[in-house]
C-alpha cells in the first residue's frame, strides 16, 4: 500500500528518505463523521444531567437546568469559533427534547431516550446505505477528495468502502447494547457515564479501525483511496490492440 497516496519530503531532511504525506482523507473523517469537537459537545450536556440529578436529590428539574445550560455554553462557544449553526442547533435541540421528555414521563432516564433513537436511525441510515451500494464511507471520503461518484466505478473501492462501513455500524450497534440495558434499569449515573465513554474514545477507535479495514480490503497493486480504478468496458482491450 506504498503507492496508496504521494509523497513528499519532509522539510529541512535530505531528500534520500521520503516521508508519506498525512491522509487528507482520513483526516477529514474526524470533522465529517463526528470528530473530536462533536463527540465531545454531545456527551458534556448528558453528563451535566446525571451529574445535577445526582447532586440535587434526583430531580429531574435540575439536571435538565444544568444540561440545558452546558448546552447553551457550549453553543455559544461554538458559533464564536465559525461552527455550522445548523449543528449547533441540533445539538442544542436534542438536548431540549431529551430534557422535556423526561419532564413529561417523570422518569430521569427517559432524558437519553432522544439519543438512543438518533443512534438506531443512523445504524439503520448505514446499513440501508451498503445494501444500495452507496457506502457511507465512501460518500463521505469521495465529497472530502472531491472525486463525487468516481468512487463507486471502482469495484476495489466499492467493496472496500463497504465492508469498512460496517464498523460504523457496529459503533451504533454497541451504544445501544450499552445504553438500553442501563436505560431499562433506570441506572441514570451509569447512563452519564456510559454517554462520555462511548462518543469520543469510541469514534477515534471507529476511525481507526474502519481505515483499516478499507485499506486492507484494497488489493496491494490498487492506486489508493486518491485515484480510482473503474472497469474497463468489454472489449475496450481488443479495440485498442
């Protein structure tokens, strides 16, 4: 997978040894599909809640009121540095929902019912893209290198991405085997917890390992994610020759 990307010196080293360039691609993932910034956003307002629900005696009130607050701040925060408002607003929304449902049912728990049905419909939002031949993955990484739909005229890449969106799927997949166990115990401490460990670490490891899978899914004499490959029409060969 030497050839999978160009590569340049590293400045102020002699030119005999060359350094692989940083995956422009992979990098992109980070902002695209939830980095570092958004896992982050998204598990601060649901730890404020079962940490002020704790503190307060188990009222729903309160850890709603601190939750909305680090949501607020956190949105505000946002918009100062150049964030997308239209993120800022879901994440701010989600939030709002998740506290006023719980207000309604009573039950503190019922705050986290809002993120386990974002985390189902994007599982089933990435199996229905596989089942169609249209990877996420690859939807994603194809807009990053602006290659648009080049990618899917490329069997290897096809395949790769598919297979690597798979471990995006099983990201989801785990939240929920997590979450809904401690949702139906009513374990709301444990459901704080469990939101702060499962976004960050779990997307950096999500990161890793579907790009690993996509690479090693690669054949060793494939150009690489930056040049596609596509089949050659039937009969192309002999017309050249």
């Amino acid at each position: 997978m030497d050839r999978e990307h160009p590569t340049d010196t590293e400045p102020g080293r002699a030119t005999g040894r060359q350094r692989t360039v940083p995956d422009a691609a992979g990098n992109a993932l980070l902002p695209l599909l939830g980095g570092r910034s958004s896992a982050l956003d998204a598990s601060l307002p649901p730890l404020g809640f079962g940490l002020g629900w704790l503190t307060s005696g188990h009222s729903i009130a309160v850890g709603a009121v601190v939750a909305l607050t680090v949501s607020a701040a956190i949105a505000v925060w946002r918009l100062r540095t150049g964030s997308r408002p239209l993120a800022v607003l879901f994440s701010l929304l989600a939030v709002t929902l998740g506290a006023v449902v719980a207000a309604r049912t009573g039950n503190a728990a019922d705050f986290f019912l809002v993120r386990f049905g974002s985390n189902l419909l994007s599982m089933l939002g990435w199996i229905l893209s596989i089942a169609v031949r249209w990877p996420l993955l690859g939807v994603i990484v194809g807009t990053a290198l602006r290659q648009g739909a080049r990618w899917r005229r490329d069997p290897d890449l096809l395949r790769a991405y598919s297979r690597a969106s798979w471990v995006w799927v099983g990201q989801y997949a785990l939240r929920l085997a997590v979450f809904l166990p401690l949702w139906w115990a009513d374990a709301v401490a444990a459901l704080s917890l469990a939101q702060l460990i499962l976004t960050w670490p779990l997307v950096a490891l999500c990161i890793a390992g579907s790009w690993w899978v996509l690479r090693s899914c690669l054949p060793a004499d494939h150009p690489g994610i930056h040049a596609t490959r596509p089949v050659e029409p039937r009969g192309a060969a002999s017309i050249e020759n």
